[in-house]
C-alpha cells in the first residue's frame, strides 16, 4: 500500500523550493544581522571570555604597581590589552603573552606610548574594553587606617570572598554541567570551606539582590559603583545567611563581611540545605548595556584566576559575640578616583 507518492515534476519543484528558501536565509538572514549592527544606537560588547592565567595578570599587576610613583607609570590593563592583541586573544599561551607583557613595558619605559605601540593593533581596543571592564576596579589608591593613623597606599584594593585563616579549596570548574532545574553551564567558581566561613566583599558595590533563589538559595548580588560587574554570592549559610541588617539597596565596602558560607539551594522552599558540599558559589557578570543583565545575554567570566590572584588579600576578622556576627578587621579609606 502506498500511503505518499510524489511524481518526477514534484520532487523538482520541491527541491527548486528549498533551494531558493536555503538562498534567501543566507541572503535576508545576513542582511538583517548587518543591518541590525549598524542600526543599532549604542554599539557595545556581546561577548567576552577572560582567559588571563595568574602568571600573567601578577605580572602585569607588578609592573603597574611598581612603577606607580615613578615618571613612566605603567597600566596593567594596557600591558594585558596588549599582551592580549600581539597573541590574538590566546590567553591560555602564558609563555608568549608574559613575553609580550615585558616587551611592552621595555618599550614603554624606553619612551615610547601605548598609542603609538597599538596604532597597527586592531583588536587592542576590543581587549582594552573587556579587561577594564573586568579589572577596572581592582588596582588603586586608599588608605590603610591603622591606630587611628591612616597611610596613604596604591596596590590591590579588593579582596578574595574568603575571610583570612578559613581555609577553602577549588578548582577550575568554569562551564562544567549542571542539572538542577534545567541542563546548564556552571557559571562561577566554588570556593569548598566549612559553614559559617564569613564571606567578604570582593569590591565596592550596591547590594542589587538578596534573599532567597530556588538556585542559588540565600544569595547576595553586588553591583558595582559603575553598574558593569554583579558578583554574585550563593549557598550561604542556613537561619543566619547573611551578616545582621545587611538589605538591597545597602551600599558595602571591599573587605566588608556581608554573609557566611553555607549550603542552602536546589529547593523552591526557602531556608533548605540541598546542596551537598558546603561552599560558596561565586560568581562575576559583567555588564555593557542592560539588555546583558538578564536573560540569555548574560556574559558571566571565568573567575578562578582572579580567585588565585586574591588568595593573599585577604580581610581579618574579628567576631562581634553580641550580634553574632564577625566584622571586618581593618578599615581602609577609598580614594574616589573618578
Ligand atoms: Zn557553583
């Protein structure tokens, strides 16, 4: 029994069909992705990937903070956007990209000025861009108050999430699989520790979210002064997530305690532990335009490096038994630079 016959002239039209269809997506299908790049008002960056390994960035970071006070000051988001452009964004290759570090603050040093070494560097802006908008924030001038006598210093201003003497361990688990909910990508770093570890600031911000996500459970998000990074704090601790009167809007200082580790999440019920490991969960979005900050646009970055880079500024703390929470242990001044 026949149930679908197609004659000779039928296939042939049919396929003709499909041809010209397959044709006119290719044609229309480009044009309109054309069109709408240059149609659109406010060109920003739709996607980055940050893959400076730690030699690196400390390299770079070093050159810049040591010749903070001297007459060529170097910039560590310069030595990288150019280590990055010279390497075509590769990164990973630690040994040429340090090479290409050196290379630029020789010729730096030797008189010569960013402008005129990346005049022939097409992609250095684009890298410019992405690794201010990552790093824009981490290096500057504060100061440091102690007995009531403040210094006045220049170097890394924001801290690892881990308080100083709780030990943690992690690895690279940026991409891995996730299937709670849904199939999906792991979008942060998780820092293994015990509960109650106080979960510190990374940098200055405005507390943008916090309370309870069936994902994340008691979660903290953080939004930087200028709106374009959103850390994001989860898994905390459960009954007492966050540290006392802590609620959006609130603005917090780099070093400040603002939760404690913990394993709360997986759950739609709010305050339930389900998450196996006690750890916390971080996370760093990076923010070009709104239409980025929710949705499938979301940029979130490999943050294990900058992890490792924080390793060593860490906040003290000291435990308020009152209010049973811990305070941070050194006040610091920012410097507004802007
Ligand atoms: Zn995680």
């Amino acid at each position: 029994m026949k149930i679908f016959t197609v004659t000779k002239n039928e296939l042939i039209y049919f396929g003709t069909a499909a041809i010209i269809f397959m044709i006119a997506t290719i044609l229309f299908g480009n044009y309109g992705l054309r069109a709408s790049r240059v149609n659109a008002e406010n060109e920003y960056i739709k996607w980055i990937e940050f893959n400076a390994r730690l030699s690196s960035l400390q390299k770079a970071m070093k050159f810049d903070i040591d010749s903070y006070a001297t007459e060529t000051p170097l910039c560590w988001i310069e030595l990288l956007s150019y280590a990055a452009a010279k390497n075509w964004g590769n990164m990973k290759d630690e040994k040429n990209i340090n090479k290409y570090i050196d290379e630029c603050a020789k010729k730096l040093n030797d008189g010569a000025t960013i402008e005129e070494l990346t005049a022939d560097l097409k992609l250095y802006n684009y890298f410019y861009e992405t690794y201010y908008s990552v790093l824009g924030g981490f290096l500057g001038e504060y100061e440091l108050v102690e007995n009531n006598i403040a210094t006045r210093k220049y170097g890394l201003k924001v801290f690892s999430p881990i308080a100083k003497n709780y030990g943690y361990s992690h690895y690279d688990d940026f991409g891995n699989s996730r299937s709670y909910g849904y199939r999906r990508r792991h979008l942060g770093n998780d820092l293994i520790g015990s509960v109650g570890t106080p979960v510190i600031a990374v940098e200055d911000g405005y507390i943008e979210a916090l309370g309870w996500n069936q994902y994340g459970g008691w979660r903290v998000g953080v939004r930087t002064h200028d709106a374009k990074r959103y850390y994001y704090y989860a898994h905390l601790r459960k009954d007492h997530p966050f540290r006392t009167g802590l609620k959006e809007g609130d603005f917090v200082q780099s070093g400040d305690v603002i939760g404690y580790l913990g394993m709360t999440g997986y759950s739609i019920k709010e305050n339930v532990n389900n998450i196996q490991t006690p750890h916390l969960h971080f996370g760093l979005q990076i923010i070009f335009d709104e239409v980025q900050k929710d949705g499938i646009n979301q940029i979130w970055i490999d943050v294990y490096n900058i992890i490792k880079l924080l390793e060593k500024n860490r906040m003290s703390v000291v435990r308020d038994a009152e209010a049973k929470d811990f305070d941070r242990n050194i006040k610091i001044n920012n410097i507004a630079t802007d």
